[in-house]
C-alpha cells in the first residue's frame, strides 16, 4: 500500500501568488525609499513645485503598496 501525502498549500508557506504579493511588497519598499529621497532633495534644492510632484508620487505609490499588505492579512 502506498501512502499519499497531500500537499496542502497555504499562504504563509509561500504559495505562487503569496509569494508574488510578497515580491511586490518589498520591491514597492525600495521604490518608496527612492520617492522619499527625490522629496528630501527637492526640499534641499528649495524647490516648492518639486516637492509637490514627489508628493503627489508618495501618495499614490504609498496607496497601492497598502493594498498590496492588505490582500496579504
């Protein structure tokens, strides 16, 4: 008699799609990180116009990267 072993995926054992949330989530960090240093040097540089711009990116960016966590919990 052979025993079967049933897989059983689950999220939090990496799943294809979990993972790929899950790529996306840190890769969305690193971009974030990028905006935030454009902004400190928009500021620097006392570019008021500049610094509404990358604003605006941080905002929209920041609010798809936390629908990405959301679909994760």
């Amino acid at each position: 008699m052979r025993s079967r072993q049933r897989h059983n995926p689950s999220p939090r054992n990496g799943t294809r799609r979990h993972r790929t949330i899950v790529d996306a989530i840190l890769s969305d960090h690193v971009i974030v990180e990028s905006i935030f240093r454009q902004y400190e040097q928009a500021a620097a540089a006392g570019d008021a116009r500049g610094q509404q711009q990358v604003a605006y990116e941080i905002v929209r960016t920041m609010s798809k990267h936390a629908a990405k966590e959301e679909m994760t919990l």
